[in-house]
C-alpha cells in the first residue's frame, strides 16, 4: 500500500454531497493547494433525479437544472389542486448531467485530483485525517465524507426508509402536461401504509413517474412495475408507451440521529451528515445549504468548520410526523392532504425546506387540528 502525500481537504465519496463541496470551494477564497477526491464509482451513470424547490436563480446548480416549472398539482382522493409557486420554482436535476458538469468543472482546476478507490476506513489523528483504501492511504488535514453512513438507531426510534422506482416513460402521441409537474398524487391503495406516485414532465412525450412508499422496508421490483404499469395504464387507458430508464432507490427516514465516530478532522455531509430530511426524503436542497455553510466557515479561516446541523426544532417536527405515520392511527395521505388544503403553499414549502419561523410553524402544526399530533408531540417531548 502506498502512502500518498498530504492533502488540505480529502472528499470521500464524490455524489451529490461531495461533488457539490467540491465546485463551491474551487469557486471559493478558500487557501488550498491540494484536494483529493474519492469515490468507488466514476459516477458516468444517470443513476438518479433530483428534484427540489427554491426561491433563486443564481446558485451554482442553475446552468445545470434540466427542466423548472412554477407550478405544480397535488392530488388526493377528495382534494385536488393546482398550486402557484411563486416566488418557489420546482427544479429537476438530473444525476448525469450534474456529475458530468461538476467533474467537468473540477477537471479544468489543477488542484484537484481523482481517485476511484474501495474506502475501508476513516480516522482522525492530532493534526490530521487518514482514509484508508483498498488501493492505499491517504492523508489530509480534514475530510469530508459522504461516504460512510453510521447512525446508532436506539431501539425505542423509528426506522423507515422512503423507498421508490421511477420509470422515464415515453409515448408517441401527446399524453403529458408540460407545464405541471404532479408533486403527490395519492389516488393509489394505501394498504395501511403512505404510498403516493408522481409525474415530473420532460415533454408532451416524455416524462419520469415513481411510485414511492414510507415504511420499514423496500418493496421488490417487481411489485413497483406493477404499480407503475396500473398508474399509466389508469390514467392514460390505451396510450402504448416505452420505458427508457429506470431509477430504485431509498433513503432513510429515521428518528436516530447520524453519528460521526471518526473524530474532529472528519467532517459528515450529505445524507451521512444527517441532510436528508427524514419526513419526506428531500435532500438536495439541504445539501446546498450545509455545503455552502462549511465553505463560508472555510473562507472565514476557521481551521475546523463546525459540522452544519438542522435546527432542533425542525427534528422534532420530523420525529412527530415519523411518529404519527408509524402508529397509523391517522392516515398520511389524510396529513398531506390536510397540510396543502389548509395552508398557504409558500408557507408550506418554506416548512418543508426548514426555511419558516416558529410562528408560521404553530400555525402550520396547528392547522392538522388533530389532539392526536398534539399527544404524539407531548410524547416525542418526553421520550428519550
Ligand atoms: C434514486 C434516488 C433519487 C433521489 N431523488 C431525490 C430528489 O428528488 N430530491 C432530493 O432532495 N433527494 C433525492 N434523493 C436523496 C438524496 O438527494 C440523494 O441520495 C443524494 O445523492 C445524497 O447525496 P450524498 O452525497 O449524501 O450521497 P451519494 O450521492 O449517494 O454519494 C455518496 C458517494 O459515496 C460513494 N461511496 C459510498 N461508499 C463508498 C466506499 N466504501 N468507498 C468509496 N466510495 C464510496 C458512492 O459511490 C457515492 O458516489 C434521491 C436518492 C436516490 C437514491
């Protein structure tokens, strides 16, 4: 094995978190000479989609954003609407494009550097962090990592993942509305469960469907294609239509918190940092948050950035409705329904995107009108 020359910052594991760290401190005032980047992949696949709402249009991702709409449908099975985003757009990146775009970026900056190697181990020295490969160490005075996932799930917290298939469908005749994106659409058997399916528009011809579930566990493949097959089929009867890609995947939604064993030179990002939201599974825009937050604490030459943290009160929340779906005395198709019927929709994403204040949150809480939310959050205060 071989022992590879210090490095300022090493990014373990170049995805979604890693790769954006990476474009924001090329582009920084952050002082560096060398940076290393690894991951087991080459990232050359389009292995998923992202989707996420904001207010702006000059961060870093937007050249990168594929299609953005400023509206989008929400649809239960007695509520149905339309929703003006404004000032929101939703926006669609597409994995490809955004690895190709940053490696591309990346590439032209001589002072980073690539690496695909298996990483075994992280660990923290006094003035420095080692990651062990399969194809050797490597040293740097910190790093950033997405690569490890560790979270000490207690026995008394919830488990669930949000659990999805997506198919790219395309058909020859128009079937799509292009102009609005379905968010949720919870016309499907709940089966005792959360299940909702949705459409993201590419084209009149063209679009990605997922059918996705919050639960203790994934389903298999086949049982998704079935749903996705009975969900086209219901809603465009007849229209012939070809599958062109196919996502799966799923991302834990659980009550216990990410932990980072690997000492004060390792610093957690991306879902390993506990940025995926554990109530609905969105990520990316936190994402973007954390790793703009690090860069500024970098560029403000602090040595040791703190690791960026939701705030308190948006965990609680997530426990509550984790909580609340887990003892399945109300429905969460009957939640989500209430939660867009009854509140503004600016409101409401800027809750979901942890954006609000406490008071538009009391509201927001208040409006589910339900003394069982209250008990689950008298609980949730109390529990361990
Ligand atoms: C299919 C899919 C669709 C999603 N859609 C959305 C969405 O629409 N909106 C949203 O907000 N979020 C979405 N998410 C959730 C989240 O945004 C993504 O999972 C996101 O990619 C997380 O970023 P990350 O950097 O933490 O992890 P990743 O992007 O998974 O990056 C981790 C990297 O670490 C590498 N790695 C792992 N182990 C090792 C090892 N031992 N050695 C070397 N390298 C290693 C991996 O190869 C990978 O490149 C989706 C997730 C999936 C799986």
């Amino acid at each position: 094995m071989s022992q590879n020359p210090g490095y300022d910052y090493i990014i373990a594991g170049m995805g979604c978190a890693g790769l954006s760290l990476a474009v924001q401190l090329s582009r920084s005032r952050v002082r560096f000479s060398k940076i290393l980047v690894l991951d087991k992949e080459l990232k050359n696949k389009n292995d998923r989609t992202w989707c996420f709402w904001d207010k702006e249009n000059h961060n870093w991702y937007e050249p990168l954003v594929f299609r953005k709409w400023g509206q989008f449908r929400f649809r239960s099975t007695d509520f149905e609407k339309k929703f003006d985003l404004h000032p929101y757009q939703y926006k669609l990146v597409r994995g490809i494009d955004f690895y190709n775009y940053c490696l591309d970026e990346l590439r032209k900056d001589p002072r980073f550097e690539f690496v695909q190697d298996e990483l075994l181990e992280i660990s923290s020295h006094e003035n420095y962090a080692i990651v062990k490969g399969k194809g050797g160490y490597y040293q740097g005075t910190l790093v950033f990592n997405s690569a490890f996932r560790n979270q000490t799930i207690k026995t008394n917290h919830i488990n669930y993942v949000q659990h999805f298939m997506g198919w790219v469908v395309e058909t020859k005749t128009d079937c799509f509305d292009e102009t609005c994106p379905v968010f949720m659409d919870f016309n499907t058997e709940q089966e005792n469960d959360f299940r909702f399916f949705y459409l993201i528009p590419y084209s009149k011809t063209k679009a990605l469907v997922e059918y996705t579930g919050f639960s203790p566990g994934a389903m298999k493949p086949e049982a998704y294609a079935e749903k996705l097959k009975i969900y086209f089929q219901k809603n465009h009867p007849g229209t012939p239509y070809t599958v062109i890609e196919t996502e799966l995947g799923s991302i834990p939604m659980a009550e216990s918190a990410f932990v980072n064993p690997y000492g004060n030179r390792v610093i957690n990002i991306g879902t390993a940092g506990g940025h995926s939201k554990p109530s609905t599974g969105y990520t990316f825009y936190f994402i973007q948050k954390y790793t703009a937050q690090l860069v500024a604490q970098l560029e403000n030459d602090k040595r040791i950035p703190e690791e960026p943290r939701r705030k308190a009160r948006f965990l609680f929340y997530d426990k509550v409705m984790l909580y609340v779906l887990h003892q399945k005395k109300l429905e969460g198709r009957a939640i989500f329904t209430r939660l867009f019927k009854k509140n503004k929709i600016e409101t409401l994403l800027d809750f979901l995107n942890e954006a609000s204040d406490w008071k538009t949150e009391l509201k927001i809480t208040g409006s589910m009108n339900s003394r069982f939310f209250l008990a689950s959050a008298i609980k949730k205060l109390f529990a361990l």
